[in-house]
C-alpha cells in the first residue's frame, strides 16, 4: 500500500513522538472536566459523538444571527408599510400566552414587545409543545415573513425563533455581536442543555483551549488560497466579529475537507498507477474483427471513441483504472464486452459484476448466444460463458466453480456472488461492474483480490455530475458514450393524473394490434396500510379481472426467486405476455425489444434517477416508445412550471415542489446528465455520497453542488502534492502525514481499491 498507516512508515522516533502529543493534548481530555459538564452530563455529549474537549470545538453552529438583519417593531412595521415581502427579523420579550380553539384546531399565540412597540407570534398546530418553551420574560429572536393582521398588529406565522440572554440581547442591538445557535438532539435537551448553555460551554472551551490547536494545512496553502489558520478559524466559526470572518472560516473548514479528501483520490490513483504492477492486452488475432461481424449493427462514432481509450488502457503496463458512463441504451454493455474479449484474446479470463440475478441470467444468455455465433465465423477456441449467482442449486454451483478454476469458462458473469471465498479464479485480466454505484468500495475490493492487479473498468447508466467526477470518482479515468443508436426514436414522456387511467388502459390496448407490449410499474409488492401506494399483486388481480381482463398479463416482482423472474421475463420475451406488472425490479437492464409502454404508478414517490432507469426499459427497438408517469390530479395539473435554463429556483420552490419538479424534468428532459444534476440539486449530495459507497469520509462542510471552485481548487493542490511527493516524505508535508493518520486512518485502506 502507498501510504502505510502504521508506524513502520514513520521513523520510530516520529512515531513516538507524535503519540506522546496526542496523548499528552489537553484537547483529548474527556469533555466531562469542563464547567458545566460533570461525568452525567459528558454521557450525554459522549451520545452524539462529543468525547473530548477537541470534539466540542470542532461542534460547529447550524447557524448565526446577525445585528445587521434585526430590525426594532417600529421600523419593520414601516418596512411593511412600504410593501416589503421578504423576512424580518425582531428581538423581543415574552409579554403574554394564549392557547384557543378555532375550527377544531387550537391555535397558539405569543404576543412580544421590544423598546419600540407590540408584535405577536401565531402557531396553528404544536400549540401544547410550544406552550413549554415560551415563558413570560423569556427574550427570543424572532425570524420570518411578517404580515399585518386584520387588527393592523405586527405578526409572524410559524416564524423560526431562538431564545437568547439579555446580555446577548444588549450586544446583538448595541455591539455588533454575532450570536451563534448549535442543533441541541435530544440527548442533550434530556440533561437540561438548551442554546444558552451549551453556547457558555462551547465559548469556555474555545476562550481555555484553541491555543491547543495544531495546523493542519501547509502555510503554502494558507497563502495562496488565502485561508485563515485554523486557530482563527474555529474561533471565528463560533463567535464571528464580522460576517466576513464567518465567511472566511467556513471557507476555510470547506477547502480543508475537500483538500484531504482529494488527498485520498489522489493516493489511491497514485497507488494503482506506481505500485500495482499490471500486464499488456493486445490485438492478437482477429477474434475482436470478427466478433463485430457477427452484430447486426455498427457501432456509433462515440462507443468507437471509447473503445480506443479502453484499448489504449489495456495496452499499457499499468492496470486500466476507467470509469465508462452512457446513458440508458447509448451501448455501454457491447463496449464492456469487446473490451473482456480482448482479456480472453490474451488468454485471461475476465468478470462481469451487475447488481440483479435477473440481469446475470439475462446477460449470461445473450453472451452465450453471442459467443455461438461468433464460434460459427471465428472457429478454433469456444468462448464459454458461466454464471454465478446466490440461488443456484449446489451441484451446478460445484460444477461452475470448478469451470473458473480451471479456466473451462473465460467470461464470468454473476452478482455480488463473485467476490465470495470460494470463487477462485485462475487467471483473472478484467474486471467490469456494472451499475458500480451499487456495489461498496470494500466489495470492488474483494473481488479485485481475485486476480493479480487486474484491468478494472466501472461502468454506470447513471450520469455522474462534474463535482461528483472530481470527488468520488476522482481516481478513474473518464469515458463517456454520448450518442445514441442512429435508429433509436425520442421516448415520448408524458405526465398524467390518476383520473386518466380507464384512457391509458385504453391506449395499451389498441397499442397492442400494433404489436406493443408494455410494463406496469408499481412502487410496491403488497398494499401498505401506512403508505397511500399502489401494490403490484394487488392491482395485477384487478387489471387481469377488470381493466385489461382481454390481455395477456404476468407478475414480476423482487420477493420471486430468480428462477421464477427468469421464467417470467422468458415468457414475455415470447410475448406469451402483452403486459408485465412489476415492482422496481425490472429498474436495471432488461431488454425486452417489443416492450415500448412503460407506465410508472404513483410516479411522485420515486427518485429521478429510478424513474429515468425505468423509462430506460422502453425504446429500444424501432418503434415510438412511451413513459406515461400517472401521479396524483393536483401534481399533474400543478400550476408549478420549471424554469428557463438560465433561471434558477430558490431552496423553498425545491423543497415545497420536490415531487412536482421530478415530474415535469422526466417530461422535459431525456438527457441523463441533465436529469443526474437536477438530481443532486433536490437530493443534495447525503443520498449520493456516502461512506460504503466511496470510502471517503462523510462531507459536513463542503457543498457538492455549490461549492465546484473550492473542490477543483483543493484537488489541484492535492494532486500536485501526491505527484511531487507520493510518500509525503518531505518536511513540508509532515503535517498532512499525521493528519491522515491521525483522522482518516480508516479511510486510508481504500488506497488500493478501484
């Protein structure tokens, strides 16, 4: 590994002293020896994660409020007067409470004065909840849109609020001071902590302890990017003296944690390029030449394009590191395909991971049929194919682990099976995953310790975004399939309401004289009793008795095994069915030609990118495909309307309009990296960047989709230093070294994985 994290990697005197630090640190003392605290107490901060003094300060606030925005009751009730319509915010106390009931609902109000005048507060649900938190006397910040009611008083509906001291009161309104509020979880509400003591705790420890601080990025960094040291930083994150020095800390916690994660994919690039020692794949007879004989059609400009990087890759030395994206139907797999030809021209074997048994068993069936013909034309060695998955009975299973060791079988096909103890591969060239994003970065591992640094391509249908490309997948190399099929038409997508279905039913059915079949896709397997969802085998009965009672229709769903799966699919391939009812089961991969309607049930509870994997099952022949989304009347008839490309949509338009706006962008758009930005901007980066799936710490500061300048930045610098310097052996760079080691030991594994 490249960077070992053991002391061996050190001298031992480094080592040694470094761990005398640490420990001899007061900031890794036990946070329960600080005012306030106690050992009670500690337990509680112990439960989310605060263990010692460094802990509370790095627990940053959620949030600040600033004098500058704070307006007396007078003066916001004069910017009222001259038509403003965006937020106030007003510091008052407590006067008054009141609970009433009107309309079966009991309202809370909370009426507020400050030196200028009268405002009041109005809740219309939470009334018993919120009658605990506010007191006569209490001061609170209050923050939201004001209106004036039908009595000319001040007021805030459902406002944002925090309660503060009267000092801090005083010095908001009369010094400029700005005040920060922390999420106070549950555990510490159960130990009598709320905003105005944990804010002394935090601001004790920060006061008694920063100067405790070590540096953790190169002056040089500091300077050129000009950044705040971190004293500076962790200070002014908590108790800011100007808005400016807030935004020079944040920047500063956002450019550091994207500077050692691009550390990371710097090193784990490195690593596979230096210390890996790979093996050539040429062209060495005509098997590739002929394979492209047998297909009935020609491969586009684009898949041609790739293929050369790919064979560019595995000419060389070091092991192929590449990341192949293409959108639904653009070709990826036939790429991936050629490319593990090339590995058994050589005389490898090579794997292909997909995340389904359904989609296994149907790739492991169109390779075989693929690699027949191609013996017919090419002669001389047969190509065998073999499939390993979970559920297949144990003599076959024998049988086919024996063909790998043996090298009998040259294409491997097969889920997450593959990485199990006792698949041994005898002479493995080629590893492709497809749909990699489903698969963990330990698991890739696994399976990558089957061979001796084999070739290693990753394939996805799911768009990855610019940043995501720098972070993540910072390591791989990129190819990306751009153009469609010349004889594919534009899937026509349309948005309907549940009131339409009996005219959709109708549609299938005289779509059928014209030889169409279709998918019906619902988000579950049984009714749920919780969810106001559709179930597949429960509308599966209606629509055979009722609805489409003169069709043929089969059931697929994930709750079958995969020989029952493959015995449907197998049945509507024939088209013994004309319509095939389903849960998301079908999302990844099946190909079946004639089935160009797909409809998507309770559209609105399903992600983008599942919905546009979906519509991905349809158009693949030559005929007008068709995605009908059916969601509820008020989504499809919604007033909403998405905006220009030039126009952007504020954070509440894409939280009031999550679903709506996924909706219109599938009728909109059938781009998948256009769809995969959209995406990430309503599902934020939580949902697509995690741990398991990329081996990198959890992001808290930098913003995927905001923050590209400060990640391009810091993976500039990043990979410079790794290139310079793999080892991180100069002085300069010693502080990185402990710092890895330090916090992203764990991380550090993943060095060696693709």
């Amino acid at each position: 590994m490249l960077l070992n994290y053991n002391c061996n990697y050190f001298s031992l005197d480094l080592f040694l002293t470094m761990t005398m630090q640490e420990k001899n640190n007061p900031l890794n003392q036990s946070v329960q020896y600080l005012k306030s605290i106690g050992p009670k107490r500690a337990e509680s901060f112990q439960n989310i994660g605060i263990k010692t003094i460094r802990d509370l300060l790095f627990y940053f606030p959620t949030r600040h409020l600033d004098r500058t925005t704070i307006l007396s009751t007078a003066k916001a009730y004069g910017y009222l007067m001259n038509g403003y319509e965006g937020e106030l915010t007003i510091i008052g106390k407590v006067e008054d409470t009141e609970k009433r009931r009107f309309n079966r609902k009991e309202i809370f109000k909370v009426q507020f004065r400050d030196s200028t005048g009268y405002f009041e507060c109005v809740w219309f649900h939470g009334a018993k909840y919120l009658s605990n938190l506010f007191k006569v006397g209490n001061i609170f910040a209050v923050s939201g849109k004001a209106s004036l009611s039908k009595y000319g008083s001040l007021q805030f509906a459902h406002p944002d609020f925090d309660r503060i001291s009267e000092d801090e009161s005083y010095n908001m309104i009369n010094t400029g001071k700005i005040i920060p509020f922390y999420r106070i979880p549950k555990e510490l509400k159960n130990s009598n902590l709320g905003d105005l003591s944990l804010r002394k705790i935090i601001y004790y420890s920060v006061e008694n302890y920063i100067e405790y601080l070590s540096e953790t990025l190169p002056e040089s960094i500091l300077k050129q990017y000009q950044l705040p040291g971190i004293i500076d930083a962790v200070k002014n994150f908590h108790f800011p003296e100007s808005n400016n020095d807030l935004i020079s800390a944040v920047r500063r916690f956002k450019y550091e944690e994207a500077f050692y994660l691009e550390l990371l994919v710097a090193l784990r690039k490195k690593n596979y390029q230096t210390k890996l020692d790979g093996f050539p794949l040429n062209i060495k007879t005509k098997l590739i030449s002929n394979f492209l004989k047998t297909l009935p059609f020609k491969l586009t400009n684009s898949q041609l394009e790739v293929l050369s990087e790919i064979k560019n890759d595995l000419m060389s030395n070091t092991p192929m590191n590449r990341l192949l994206q293409g959108d639904v139907g653009s070709g990826k797999t036939i790429v991936a395909l050629i490319s593990m030809l090339i590995a058994v021209d050589n005389g490898y074997q090579a794997a292909l991971m997909v995340p389904t048994e359904i989609l296994a068993d149907q790739h492991a069936k169109t390779i075989s049929q693929m690699m027949a013909k191609l013996f017919k034309l090419h002669g001389g060695k047969e190509i065998k194919v073999s499939l390993i998955m979970g559920g297949q009975k144990k003599s076959i299973r024998e049988q086919k682990l024996s063909n790998i060791e043996l090298q009998e079988a040259d294409l491997i096909i097969g889920t997450h099976a593959l990485f199990e103890e006792k698949v041994n591969f005898r002479n493995l060239g080629l590893i492709v995953i497809d749909e990699q994003h489903r698969f963990g970065v330990a698991q890739r591992g696994r399976l990558m310790a089957k061979g001796k640094a084999p070739h290693v391509l990753v394939m996805s249908a799911t768009p990855i975004p610019r940043t995501l490309s720098m972070t993540v997948y910072g390591d791989l190399d990129n190819s990306i399939i751009n153009e469609m099929p010349k004889n594919r038409i534009p899937i026509k997508t349309l948005l309907r309401g549940d009131s339409k279905l009996p005219d959709i039913y109708k549609f299938l059915k005289d779509k059928k004289k014209d030889g169409y079949q279709s998918f019906i896709v619902y988000p579950l397997v049984e009714t749920s009793e919780k969810l106001e969802l559709k179930a597949a085998e429960k509308y599966y009965e209606s629509l055979q008795n009722e609805y489409l009672s003169e069709l043929n229709i089969g059931l697929v769903h994930g709750r079958m095994s995969w020989h029952e799966k493959e015995t449907v699919m197998y049945k509507f391939l024939q088209k013994e069915f004309d319509v095939l009812v389903s849960t998301t089961v079908i999302e990844v991969g099946i190909d079946i030609p004639d089935a160009n309607i797909i409809l998507i049930n309770d559209a609105h509870r399903f992600g983008l990118s599942q919905l546009h994997q979906l519509r991905g099952r349809v158009g693949r022949g030559n005929k007008q495909a068709y995605c009908i989304l059916v969601t509820k009347d008020e989504y499809a008839s919604s007033d909403f309307k998405l905006p220009l490309e030039s126009e952007f949509l504020s954070p509440s338009q894409i939280e009031n309009n999550k679903s709506i706006i996924r909706l219109q962008s599938m009728v909109k758009y059938l781009n998948g990296f256009k769809i995969a930005e959209i995406d990430l901007k309503l599902r934020g980066p939580g949902d697509i960047f995690g741990v398991k799936q990329s081996g990198f710490p959890e992001l808290k500061h930098v913003d995927i989709i905001n923050d590209s300048e400060i990640i391009s930045d810091s993976k500039q610098a990043a990979f410079k230093i790794i290139e310079t310097d793999p080892h991180l052996a100069d002085a300069s760079n010693e502080m990185l070294r402990i710092n890895l080691l330090t916090h992203y030991k764990n991380n550090l594994k993943y060095a060696t994985i693709a």
